[in-house]
C-alpha cells in the first residue's frame, strides 16, 4: 500500500512543500485537478490564495507580492504559462522574481507518443526563456520542489516545477 | 478633460508615507515626489497590462500602507480579468486611479477601442469594487479627492485626460526614472524595513 501511495503525487506533500518553503500566497488559476489541493490549501492558515483570471496576470501580481516582502508561488497550468510568456519575460525575468512556478502538465506521458501538444511545446517554451525546470512525478520526487524554491531565491529567476502527474483525490 | 500634471499636483497633499506606483505619470510625478523611495516606477521593460496586479500585489504584500496607483486604460484593457481578483480580496489599502486619455499615447495616439463610450468606472463597479467614482474636469476631482483617499479602498478612479501623444522613435525618448527595477525594490525595501 505504501508503495502504491507513493506512486501518486499527493495534494498533502505539494501544501507540505509550500509551507516549508514559507510560501505566504499562492497566486493561481485552477489546473485540470486541482480541486483537492484548492481545499488543503484555503485551510491552510499561513497560506493567502489569490485567484486571477489569466495567468499572465500571475506573474505581474507575484512581482507585486515580492517587492512588498512577501514569498509568492504561482500554480497555474502549461497552457497558461505559455500564454503569458511577455509576462514572463517582464514581470518575472525582467525583475529578477525569484518565484517558483508549479505548472500543471497537462498531456505529458512517460509511455507512448505525447499528442497533446500543450505537453508538446512546454519544455520548448522554457529553454526559449532560459528557465530552469523539474519534474516531478510523484511523493518520492517530492525534495525537487525545494530544489526548485533554494534555485530561485539563490539565482533570483523563476524556477518550474513540472507536475507530471494529476493531483490525486479530486473525487475523495 | 484633465491634465496629467495637475492630477498628480492634487494629489500629492494626500499622499503621506503611500507606496505610490506612477506608471506613466511618472514623467510628473518624479519632480514631485517627496517621498521617492516609497515610489515604484517599473516602466518601461515590464509588459504592459500587467501594472495593476503589480499593485494588486503590492497592496496585499503591504496592508498597513496606502497603495496608489496611477493606471491608464490602455494597460487596464489587457487586464480588465484582474478587476474581480481585486474585489475578491478587497485590498482596503488600495486607489487605483486610471488616467483615460482615449488612446495609446507612446505609440502616436491610435485610439483605444470604443475610446469615447466606454465607462471604466461602471466596468469596476460590476466586477465588485465597491466604491467607484469618474471625473471629467479638475474642479469636480479637487473637490471630492481628499473623500476618495480618506475613505477605504479598494477604490476606483476613472479620470479623463488630455492626451499626450508621444512621435519621437523610443530610444530618443527621455527617460524618467533613473533607476533601475532593481535600485526601485532595494530602496522600497530599506525604506519599509524589509530585510534583503
């Protein structure tokens, strides 16, 4: 059972890794399952929510965020990150932001032809922007979302988090 | 109609120790301000559109301090979708003033789309800010401004200006603020006692 667990990316340890990183708002737009993790996180009491309606706008309020002292995650899917790729450049690079990027991947398999072309064209779009990434496929790859937030502070760039699996327990 | 310059010279009895972010008003506001580590201009290199969740953030990152942003509606046109984001969390801190001068004034002065009948004001009023006010002339603003900054936010602002349209190519522009992004947020943070 354990192992099965562990096969699985859990909202649990994602809210875990957000704390312990001392994230204060989760700047987000809902992923394809993230309603699980939406929950964990609105009772979370160290954590603000702040919903946006396109994900460009993201980065500019992260950008906000950290220049009044706060520590910012965004949450948002690769459909989205690569629509807001000025933002990206602007808000995010542009500033020296050093934000983590949770960014939902949607299509990506590790078996077989990957036709989604959302999951096709993200890793491009990234190396285009120069912007580092890991993926994280499960509770064992849990430490790459620290890896990713100890990057971003000590180079001041965003850093992606790839999440390569759906966050499990949408229908619990 | 308004002109930019007198709208910042009314508002500067009211700013006090507010995180002011200027976008283009800055060409005024610079030789105004008293205050300018507690100023955040960030253009140009930022993408446009995106000024108004940079103070949407701010404001919540600073929730004891005023946060007053000068916003004009070309940028608020690319982000009309952050509107209800900021009636969500209802900033108190937060006044956001959109200078409406119909066009896009850096790039020669093309209008905006449906520049003459759009009401900026209803706009956010409908996405939940619960106080709203549009001016048209100087009078009229003078008379109401110290109730919009005494009162709580998140206000809206919408203020018809004359336009001033800008033809020179961009490298020969002058260029107003002389710091860079960086030197903004390492003075924003000294003054403000966050540790870097």
């Amino acid at each position: 059972m354990a192992q099965a667990s562990e096969a699985l990316l859990n909202p649990e340890t994602v809210l875990a890794e957000l704390k312990k990183n001392a994230v204060s708002h989760v700047v987000w737009l809902p992923d394809s399952e993230t309603n699980w993790l939406y929950l964990l996180m609105k009772a979370e009491p160290s954590l603000t929510l702040v919903a946006v309606g396109r994900e460009g706008l993201a980065f500019s309020t992260a950008a906000g965020l950290y220049f009044g002292g706060k520590t910012p995650a965004i949450l948002i899917q690769n459909t989205g990150l690569m629509e807001a790729g000025d933002s990206l450049r602007g808000w995010a690079l542009g500033l020296n932001l050093p934000v983590v990027l949770i960014v939902g991947y949607r299509g990506w398999t590790r078996h077989g032809v990957t036709t989604d072309t959302a999951a096709v064209y993200v890793e491009r779009f990234l190396h285009a922007f120069g912007v580092n990434y890991y993926l994280v496929e499960n509770d064992r790859d849990a430490p790459r979302f620290s890896l990713a937030f100890e990057e971003a502070r000590k180079t001041r760039r965003p850093v992606t988090v790839l999440v390569g699996d759906e966050y499990h327990g949408f229908n619990r | 109609m308004l002109q930019m310059a007198d709208i910042l010279k009314a508002f500067k009895e009211y700013r006090g120790d507010a995180l002011v972010v200027p976008g283009k008003s800055a060409r005024y506001w610079t030789d105004l301000t008293t205050r300018p580590e507690l100023d955040v201009p960030l253009t140009p290199g930022s993408a446009m559109g995106g000024r108004v969740a940079f103070a949407f953030g701010l404001a919540l990152a600073q929730p004891d301090r005023k946060v007053v942003l000068f916003d004009s509606e070309g940028d608020l046109m690319m982000a009309f979708n952050i509107l209800p984001s900021i009636a969500e969390q209802a900033p108190k801190n937060f006044y956001h003033f959109v200078l409406d001068n119909e066009c896009y004034a850096t790039t020669g002065g093309q209008p905006v789309p449906n520049a003459k009948n759009i009401a900026y004001d209803v706009i956010a009023r409908g996405a939940g800010y619960a106080r709203t006010f549009a001016y048209d002339n100087l009078e009229s603003f003078q008379i109401n401004l110290e109730r919009i900054m005494s009162g709580p936010g998140p206000v809206f602002v919408a203020l018809k200006i004359v336009p001033e349209i800008e033809n020179e190519p961009i490298g020969q522009r002058k260029r107003v603020s002389t710091r860079n992004p960086e030197q903004v947020r390492q003075d924003l943070w000294k003054a403000l006692g966050i540790a870097g």
